[in-house]
C-alpha cells in the first residue's frame, strides 16, 4: 500500500497540460463547426487548408464570426478560470471566484465608465476595466483583511454586496444614457462573446498567457498559502509580495475580460473545482489545466448559448449562470467536509 | 557551543498592550528549551518572534547575530521552523506532499522536488513514526499523526532550530510522550536546538535542559527544571497551589494540584 512513486513532476505537469490544450482544441474544432448556418465538414476543412474563395459565405462565417468568437471564449474562460484559482487559494475558500467577489462587476462599472468617458475600446475601456477590477479588490482586501490574514467569509460577504452595488450602478448608467456604445444591457449583465474583434484578441490572448506564466511562477507559494497565511510565511513564503502580485494579475485578466465579453460568472468556480477533483490541489498541475480546461468549458457553454434557440441565441452568462448556481449550491452544502481529491 | 537564535530585551506588542517586554534568551545546539506560563503570558508571541514571524517593537532577535527582520522568509525558513497550534489545509493534499513542502526554501522557483527532497522528506517522515501512512490525505489523519506530519514538515526545513507551540495540545499520553521523546532525541542525536511551549509541566521537567517561565509578558524564572519548578514559582506564577516533589525515577521536580 505504500506508495514510493514521486508525488508530482514537471513531465506530469507537462502531459496533462498538453491533454487539457487537446481537448481545448477538438472543442474549439467542434465549435467552428456548429452554428446556426449548416456548413458541412468538407467545406469547413477544405477552407481552413486554405481552399476556395476568400470572401464567399462560408469564409465569412468561419474566419469573421464563429472564430473570434471561438477564440474570445477560449481566452476569457482561461483568465476567468485563473482568476478562480487564485483567489480561491489566497482566500482559502473554494466559494471565491471573481463573478462573486465583485472583480467582475468592478471591472464592468471601470469599462461602462470608460465608455461613457469617450474611451477608445482597445485601449481606454480595458485600461478602465482594469481600474475597476483593482478598485474592487482594495475593497475587499480594506474590509477584509484581519491581524492572521484575510477573513474569507468577510470578504466573500463584502464581494457579494460590492457585486450588487456595481451591478445596480451599471444599470443606472445604461438605462439613463442614450449612448449607443453601451449597446446592450445584456452584455454587460449576462456576458456576450458576439462582439469578438481580432483586435481586442490580440491584446487579450498573449496577456492571459503571460498571466497564466506569472501565476504559474507562484504555484508552490499558492500551495502553501492555502495552509493559512502565517503558516507559509514559516516555510519561508513572502506571503506579501505573493499575494499582491497574483492578485493584481488576475485582476489585469479579469478587467480585460470584462471589458471584451461582460459579465460571465461561475466559470472560476466550477473549471478550477473539477480540476482540483480530478487533478489534486497542487497549483503546478491545478493552474495550467484549469486554465485550458476554463477555455474549453467557455467555448462549450458558449456553442450551447449560439445554438440552443437557434437562429436566436443567448447570452454566454446564462449558460454558465444556469450551471454553475446549482454547483454553488451544491458546494455550499457539502461545506465543511473535504474539498477536492477524496 | 555558543548560542545561536537569541533574544535581546526583545518586547512587541497588539496595539499598545504589551504582550512580551525585556525578554532576554538564548537557544543553542543540543538544547530543549520549555516555555511555560498561563494562557496570555506571551508564549506564542515569544515563538512568533523567534521565528521572524513579527518583529520586535523593542530590542533585537537574532540569529547568529544576524536581524531575523532584515533577512528573507526563505532564509529564515532553512535555519528556523516552526510547528504552531493551528494549521488548516483547506485542500487535499497527502501526507508526503505535505512534508515536501517543506523543502520550499531550498527549492529554486520553478524547480520540482528532486530524489534528494524525496529523501529529506522521508527521513523527516520516518522520524517522526509517520512514514506508514504517507500517501493518506492530510484530513484522513489523527490529531496525533498530524502533530507528526507538522512536525515532519519542519524536519523537512532542515533547520537549526525547531520551534513548537504546544506540540502535545489535545493528545492522549502515549502521543504526548512519543512526541517529547522524538524532541529529545532531535537534541541529543541531530543537535537541534528545540524550543517548545507546553502545558504539560511534568513533561517539560523530565525532558527540558532548560526552562523558561513566563507571567504577563515578562520572564520571572529561567534555569534547570531543578531550581525553576518549584512549588512556590509553579503556585504563584499560575495563581493555583501546587505541591512539588522529585519524580520516583528521575528525581526531576514533579508537579501536583492541591485538591
């Protein structure tokens, strides 16, 4: 029965993050062949070597609509999923994901008033979003912060009201200005991904890698910090420096999200648990498998919200809303006893 | 051998309630050192101080004559560990990738653990008794077997000098001797200096080289068992009489409560 095997190396990390990148892939691959307008399989990959026409209908489809869809929701599932990982490991608590602590919702008030402002969307708005995002989170940490570190039913409190009150001021601007820039309000409440540009992915896409690289590079600091805060820092954690720097992270992945894609919840909070059910807690394997696999839920929620009520679609947050409120549920209920791998 | 982790008029306080004042130690190799005091005399405080964790408001600590407030966490973390009262894993992890994490400081950032923190893990592990059950989940063990596994961690530090808030808090006799016995044997075998707060007065006396008691912040007595634990010390400092005898073995003060 006792095991002499090494608990975890970097060819373990190594393969089951290639396996989540792969199935990302045969998601995405699923996705661009499933919408509203029937495209056979033939057409899809007789385009995507290269064949045919540029412009017609089918490569309009393809490379101008489902795409950057496709892509945008890879991203956003990625850094929202990050962003569950994290501030469920600093804030010790399984319940914390960035729709939920407010981060979310911060960042969507940031980018609405960057609108309002007249900001540019490729740089203003994020940049806003940002600020959002960063403005929740010294919230949350002011209220929450105690002598042996951060509270995390305070903060999860103060994270829900931070998150009713910017959804209240966001309607408020939305339903009293005439802008029409602030489209929808439907994207900013529910999460819309049909506003993919190849500009914002550009700046989108190598940001979340570049902050999953950062957050990666405190996986065993995260690790430990779950322990409690006191208890890393005497195993030599700077448990400080840590915190500020994945928390500013992931707010900087959030608020980029937020400002393309909206309001999606739930998605840092149902990707980050399985993954820790089937990948064990260490942050080494749990960050890069819970950002591919982030990626790959989005995209799929995402295909289901385009041709559920087909030609008409919903909005992504629904999706991730209707699955992930049970799941909550579910995870509040069974509080208490163990998380993660039995 | 000279001293290596010492306090010099070492005081800190929560807000401006001085929990520890004019606290003067040393801790050398080869050394048990007990602390004991009622609850809220500043034992906590006194390990947190020692092991860097809060600075001192008054005086210095330090360790071979080194700041322990100027030096990185991971540094302090290869010469000092320490085993507090309280420790959640909110996750799952094993036993052994508990251990491991306590190679942390000697690891570079990105670096994964190699055969020879497997090894240090192990010998942590298999001198605490704990080896058995070393692929269990953390929250599958008892309270004894996780006193061990923390203690193991901090084995895994390969420190100097091993600091324990009330090791045997909550443990059944067996558990608590295994656990003083594995204190003194890190001292005379591995030459550990071991600092451990404690209730357990008797145990303290039988295996301590030196104690420590603390009232209110203050240190009131400080020598060999011998000659800190008496009736008188014992009776006034936790305000509750005490008769003192020698231990039938040992000769060791031994302590007991008037009814």
């Amino acid at each position: 029965m006792k095991k002499s095997t090494h608990p975890l190396t970097a060819r373990n990390v190594l393969g089951l993050t290639l396996a989540m990148g792969l199935l990302l892939g045969c998601v995405m691959a699923g996705s661009l062949g499933l919408g509203t307008a029937d495209l056979s399989v033939t057409e899809i990959l007789g385009r995507l070597a290269g064949r045919g026409a540029g412009e017609d209908s089918v490569g309009l489809i393809l490379f101008r609509i489902r795409l950057p869809r496709i892509l945008l929701a890879a991203v956003a599932g990625f850094s929202l999923s990050l962003g569950g990982v994290a501030f469920q490991a600093i804030l010790r608590n399984p319940l914390a994901d960035p729709f939920i602590l407010g981060v979310s919702s911060g960042g969507a008030f940031g980018a609405v008033l960057g609108i309002l402002m007249g900001f540019g969307f490729s740089v203003g708005v994020p940049v806003m979003a940002f600020g959002g995002s960063l403005l929740t989170l010294g919230l949350l940490m002011a209220l929450g912060t105690r002598r042996m570190g951060m509270e995390s039913a305070t903060v999860l409190l103060t994270g829900v009201i931070i998150n009713a009150f910017f959804t209240a001021v966001i309607m408020f601007f939305i339903t009293t200005t005439t802008d029409s820039r602030l489209h929808s309000m439907l994207f900013w409440l529910y999460g819309d991904l049909g506003q993919s540009r190849y500009s914002h992915l550009v700046v989108s896409g190598p940001l979340a890698l570049g902050g999953c690289a950062v957050l990666y590079a405190f996986s065993r600091h995260l690790n430990l910090i779950t322990a409690g805060e006191e208890a890393a820092r005497q195993v030599g954690v700077e448990v400080r420096r840590t915190k500020l720097v994945c928390l500013i992270t992931v707010s900087l992945l959030v608020g980029l999200v937020v400002s393309f894609s909206g309001l999606i919840g739930f998605v840092g909070l149902i990707v980050p648990h399985l993954a820790r059910m089937v990948f064990g807690a260490d942050h080494r394997v749990l960050i890069p498998t819970a950002a591919f696999g982030g990626a790959a839920f989005l995209v799929a929620a995402d295909t289901l919200a385009r041709v559920l009520i087909s030609p008409s679609e919903l909005p992504v947050g629904v999706i991730t809303a209707f699955l992930g409120a049970p799941f909550f549920i579910y995870l509040l209920k069974t509080r208490g006893s163990r998380w993660g791998r039995s | 051998m000279g001293p290596i982790l010492t306090l010099e008029n070492a005081g800190y306080r929560y807000g401006d309630m001085w929990a520890l004042q004019e606290v003067s130690v040393e801790v050398g190799r080869g050394e048990l050192l007990g602390v004991l005091g009622p609850n809220g005399s500043g034992k906590s405080t006194l390990l947190r101080l020692m092991d860097g964790l809060l600075s001192p408001y008054a005086g210095k600590v330090r360790f071979r004559g080194q700041s322990l407030e100027d030096l990185p966490r991971a540094q302090v973390a290869r010469q000092v560990a320490m085993v507090s009262q309280e420790s959640h894993f909110r996750f799952s992890f094993s036993v052994l990738e508990v251990v491991l994490m306590g190679r942390f400081p000697h690891m570079r950032r990105l670096q994964f653990e190699g055969t020879h923190d497997l090894a240090v893990a192990r010998k942590a592990l298999e001198a605490t008794n704990a080896l058995d059950f070393a692929d269990r989940d953390i929250h599958a063990v008892s309270g004894g077997e996780r006193q061990r596994v923390l203690i193991a961690r901090a084995l895994a530090q390969e420190p100097e000098v091993l600091l324990l808030d009330e090791p045997t808090a909550f443990l059944d006799l067996r558990h608590k001797r295994e656990i003083f016995r594995l204190m003194d044997s890190l001292v005379r075998n591995a030459g550990l200096g071991v600092v451990v707060v404690s209730h357990d007065i008797d145990l303290a006396s039988q295996y301590c080289s030196r104690v420590l008691v603390l009232q209110e912040g203050r240190v009131v007595e400080s020598g060999p068992p011998e000659t800190v634990i008496t009736a008188e010390t014992i009776g006034r400092v936790f305000d509750c009489p005490v008769l003192v005898d020698g231990h039938p073995d040992t000769g060791r003060p031994r302590v007991t409560m008037v009814p």
